[in-house]
C-alpha cells in the first residue's frame, strides 16, 4: 500500500513543499532556513522512520512565525493525505522520552478531530547558534506551540504535548520532537490483526479539514 503524500503550500509569506513516507527509513531531504527546526525536523524523521523531503521559504524580515506554523501544516497536511481513509492503522499511540533531565510524554489519535493539548513549561528565550556561514541563527522558541497547533489541526488528530520535568529549552523540544515521531509511528503503523478495519465504532473517522 501506498503511503506517501507531497503537499506544497504557498502563500504571500511563506512556501513550503514537502514530501513524506510513512513507511520510509528516517531519512531526511531538507532545505530549510531555520536552523534549529532543520534540526527537529531530522529528529523527528529519524524517530519515526519516516522519510521527508522539505523545502522552504519565508517571510523571516518578519520573524519565524509564518513559516514555522506553516511547516506545521504542511506537515499535517502531509500526512493527512499519506493515511487516506485509515483504514487498518492503530491510530493511537503514546511515548514517554527521556532526554537527559528532561522528560516529554505525548499522545496522539488519528481520529479526525483536531485537538491540542500543549503544557512544556518553554521559557520563550530565543535559543541562539551559529549557521555554517558564521551568521547568529537565533530560534523563537514560542512558535513550537504554532507549529503542533498547525499540525493537530490538517492532520485532523488529538495530540497531547506535556513536558514532566526539564530545565534545558533545546532538550525540552527536541524530546518532544523525538516523542511526537514515536508516538505518530506507532499510532500510523499497519495493525495485522485489522488490516481492513477502520479503528472506530462509527465505522468511519471524520475527514480531515484543511487549513488555508
């Protein structure tokens, strides 16, 4: 079976295009201009096997707003369309992640309604590195909550973010990064013992919502 999706999104602010195997091998594609969510992006992908290709611009005069949550909803949009009709998925899954002194549990339901849940304790101080050219990358640390929020809501699922204990920024969001990707692996994961079943005694989980 088919699970792979390509998505491009543009607006006056930002473009983003994106391309996602749910089935893949961890490998990461990408052409990003913010430095710190290039790095979430790899993690994620190499925790949840899945394969992405990302390419982006935006509006970064302003700040990293737009594109960061924009990201977010490609992304989710991604794969919403990789997991069609989820039929034969889990569609639950949860993981608890340790990184170092910080620790993140998240939980997710591919049940096509979209709701988050987001309580990490991020201070909001700019993360500040160096790109390969020298250049001061900071990264606005309160836009991660923007980027799930644009995620839960086109990929029409329920995702509960909470960091238990930490006190490193960098290591609160990339365990939740690395969380997020195992608990989207094992909520999409093929389940053998229902291959043809949709997971819902409704029969059916609502269509996602796309978001402009």
């Amino acid at each position: 079976m088919d699970r792979t999706a390509q998505v491009e999104r543009k607006t006056f602010e930002t473009e983003v295009f994106i391309t996602l195997n749910l089935d893949g091998k961890g490998t990461a594609k990408l052409d990003y201009p913010i430095g710190f969510l290039r790095h979430m992006v790899e993690a994620f992908a190499k925790h949840g096997l899945f394969d992405i290709e990302l390419r982006a611009r935006g509006d970064l005069c302003v700040d990293q707003h737009h594109l960061v949550e924009d990201t977010g909803i490609t992304l989710g949009q991604a794969f919403a369309k990789a997991l069609a009709d989820r039929k034969g998925v889990r569609r639950t899954g949860s993981c608890l992640y340790p990184m170092d002194e910080t620790l993140a549990r998240v939980a997710v339901d591919l049940s096509g309604r979209p709701y988050l849940w987001f309580d990490c304790g991020i201070s909001g101080i700019p993360l500040v590195s160096a790109e390969a050219d020298g250049r001061a990358s900071p990264f606005q640390t309160d836009t991660i909550a923007d980027f799930w929020q644009g995620f839960t809501g086109a990929a029409a699922c329920a995702l509960h973010i909470d960091v238990l204990r930490g006190r490193s920024d960098h290591h609160k969001i990339e365990a939740i990064f690395k969380a997020a990707a195992r608990a989207l692996r094992e909520a999409s994961e093929p389940d053998a013992r229902a291959p043809d079943a949709i997971p819902s005694t409704k029969g059916c989980l609502p269509p996602p919502v796309y978001i402009a």
